[in-house]
C-alpha cells in the first residue's frame, strides 16, 4: 500500500539551485562557527570546577549563560532581520560572537566566574542572531519540498565546527591546565592559589580570543558579498505584523510542538555531551587513571561521538530522499532512548560506549525537527525561527539540572552520574512522540 502523500518523499530540483550555491556555501560555513563555539564550551564545565574551584552545578552555569543568549536574544533578532533581512541578521550575529570572544580577555584577569559567564552570554546572543538567520534563509534557497534536506546537508557542516571546537578544549585546553585538582587547590597559599589561577586563565582564553580574530574576518567576507533574497520567503516587506503572524503560528500544531521538541532535543544534546566528561572520568578513574588523564581521556571519547554525529549527519541526509522525516526521526529517538537505558544502567564502559552511540541518533534531530515546524510558515517564517532558536533555552535549563543530580553521588545503587542521564531519557521520549505525530499528522 502506498504511503499517503503526507508521507512521501518527492524530487523537486536540486537541493540547492546554482542561483544560491556561492551564497548557500557562505552561509554553510556559519554553522561550522556556531558548532565549534558549542562544542569548545561544553569541557569548559570540567575546566571551570578545576580551575575555580566549583561544585558541578556551579560550573553547568556555563551552559546556563551560554543557552540562555539563544533564549533572550531570539525574537529581538526576529524582529531585526524582518526589519532588515537574513544578511543584516548574520552580520549583527558574527559581531556578537566576536565581541564575546574578545570579553574572555578581561573576564581573564578578573579570575572570577560571573564575567565568564557575562562574556558567554554575549557570545551566544551571536549565536542566537545567527541561527534565527541562517537556518531560515537556507531554508528558502530553493523549493520547500527539499528545505528538510537542504537544511540538513547546511547541519552537516556544524559537526565540523564541533570536532574543532572539541580537539581545541581537549589537547590546547583540558590536556594544558595544571592537574592540581580544585581540593588541593583550595589548600594553596594565596598568592600561589592566584599565580596558578591566572596561568589556567590565560590557557582558557587563547582560543577564544583566536576565534574571535577568526569571526571578525568572516563578518568583513559577508560584509562585501552580494547575497540574493530567499526563493521562499519574502524579504521585500519589511512589516513587522507581530500579533498576527504569531496567532498563525500558534495555529499549527506541527509548529506548537515542534518548539517543545526542539527545547527537549537541545536539553538532551547539551547533557549527553557535557556530562560524557563526567561519565567517563569515573569510569577510567575506577580503571585506575587520575582525575586529569581521566578526564583527557573522556574528552576524546567526546570527540568519537561528534565524529559518529557527523557521519551520521551525512547518512541520514541520504536517507531523507526515501524515508519521511517524522518516520526517520521517531526510529532514531527510539533508538537513543534505548541506548539511554545502556548508559543508566551499565556501569561499566559499556555504559559509556552507549553514550556516544547516541550522537549517531542525535544527528539528524535538529534540523529535522526544524524543517518539519516550519513547514508552510511561508512569510511568517521569521518569527518562527525565532521560537525554534528560543527553544534552544532548553540547554540552559536541564544541565544544571544534570548537574545538581551528580553532585548528589549516588542515587540508590547507582552512581549518581549515571541515574542523571534519566532526563535525557525523557527528552527522547518526547522527541519520539513528535516523530510519531509529524509521520501521522503534519509531515
């Protein structure tokens, strides 16, 4: 029996139109930049408990402050490129993420955590311009019937970003701060507490002051390049019209939901590959290693799991052309929740092999549950965009979260670390509903 159209996969040209190709490879690097910004900042947790001396919720305020810029700056940078248009949009985005960087030299020398987390804050409102631009105007160069895989090949080239962000924290970052853990720290003189403070201070922000020489660069590029208007979406009116595009959105269930899934899928991302330190620091610590070699060694195992993501990425791109999006995305959130069970429940290394299988799920989650929610948003895509990379907040909630279950130590028989992996467990539960609904009832 044939599937009903709802569900089936047609050809509607090429992904991407030769009118959109030096423009869409523009764009494309973009994400790249944003994906080593994640994944640079994910170790930072660890750093930041060695470093300064944090317990592990202290220290997942960092992703705090890093996912709440997604949140706060979302619609703000909705209504700016509206007024304006994707490129403006891009270009505000890359000029945050630079002065964030930048603000990693005084936070340096202050050695405290709050400026820190300011200048996180700041880097992250880029972030947050540059998806709610990007991810749309990819989405308008060409068709609508291939935007989900158009979107997808673009997300491809993020797990990039994240490989370099990852290679940086663990061999420039993790593998360079002093192994003096934060108890034996606590118990040096002062001035000798400070000296060593501000020498791991100085390792943390190279690469960030680094990137932000990099993106200044890149804004310049964007700058002087002509970029052609969405084939989709209208950039030529400029209106706001706020009420009535956000009752039409609120309309549409697959939209509606598709926030809500999107805010459970970025929670659960954040956590897997955050706390995989933390997870594989007390797995190689029970194998007989110290805290800094087990956390280096954790970390590289973080880096296998982004490069399964990217492959996937890839594969499951591929497979788009003949399996429905829903369809694909409800099978691979069954199949992390699965392996989420692994991680809770086997607590040896096999638990950790689990954890990074899950990346090979994830891959195809994001862009995916975006392309699916804004289907049909047509003018109102904007403001749309805006609530998926508000969504993103999920990431600044549930760490912390994470966190706090940790620092408990146990929960019953189970090493705490392992009992927090629960809540990405729920995220992947309520992905696959979506997966389930989208397949039945939008896309």
């Amino acid at each position: 029996m044939p599937p009903p159209p709802s569900q089936s996969i047609s050809h509607h040209g090429p992904t991407v139109p030769k009118e959109f190709l030096t423009t869409f490879i523009l764009i494309t690097s973009c994400f790249a930049l944003w994906g080593f910004a994640n994944d640079i900042t994910n170790p930072m947790v660890a750093a930041f408990q060695t470093i300064l001396q944090t317990n592990t919720f202290q220290a997942s305020l960092v992703q705090f402050a890093f996912y709440g810029g997604y949140c706060v700056m979302a619609i703000p940078a909705a209504l700016f490129i509206k007024k304006f248009t994707y490129k403006a949009g891009i270009m505000m985005g890359l000029g945050l993420y630079a002065v964030g960087g930048l603000l990693f030299i005084p936070a340096s020398h202050m050695a405290t955590f709050a400026p820190f987390l300011l200048a996180y804050f700041v880097l992250t409102c880029g972030l947050s311009f540059l998806e709610t631009s990007a991810n749309p105007f990819i989405l308008s160069m060409g068709s609508e019937e291939t935007s989900t895989q158009r979107l997808n090949l673009a997300q491809s080239f993020n797990p990039i970003g994240s490989l370099t962000g990852m290679f940086v924290a663990s061999n420039f970052i993790l593998a360079k701060i002093d192994p003096t853990s934060a108890a034996d720290r606590a118990r040096l003189p002062a001035a000798e507490l400070a000296a060593l403070t501000d020498s791991d201070l100085a390792i943390v922000r190279l690469p960030y002051v680094v990137i932000a020489t990099v993106i200044i660069v890149m804004l310049l590029i964007v700058a002087f390049t002509k970029m052609p208007h969405g084939a989709v979406t209208d950039e030529t009116d400029h209106s706001l019209k706020i009420g009535p595009s956000l009752r039409r959105l609120w309309s549409q269930a697959h939209y509606r939901e598709g926030v809500v899934a999107q805010a459970f899928y970025v929670g659960a991302q954040i956590m897997c590959w955050t706390f995989i330190i933390q997870y594989g620091t007390r797995v190689f610590m029970e194998l007989g290693l110290g805290q800094q070699a087990a956390q280096v060694k954790a970390q590289h195992f973080n880096i296998v799991a982004m490069g399964i993501f990217l492959g996937s990425r890839f594969v499951c791109t591929f497979l788009l052309k003949f399996i429905a999006p829903g369809r694909l995305l409800g099978l691979l959130a069954v199949a992390a929740a699965i392996l989420t069970l692994g991680v809770i429940f086997l607590q040896s290394i096999t638990g950790l092999y689990c954890l990074v299988a899950i990346s090979a799920c994830m891959s195809l989650m994001f862009p995916t549950i975006y392309g699916i929610a804004l289907k049909g948003a047509g003018e109102d895509s904007k403001f749309a965009a805006a609530g998926l990379i508000m969504a993103i907040g999920g990431g600044c909630l549930m760490p912390p979260l994470q966190g706090a279950i940790i620092d408990l130590g146990s929960v019953g028989s189970l090493p705490a670390v392992n009992a927090s992996f629960v809540l990405p467990l729920v995220c992947f539960i309520v992905i696959a509903a979506y997966g389930y609904r989208a397949l039945r009832h939008h896309a």
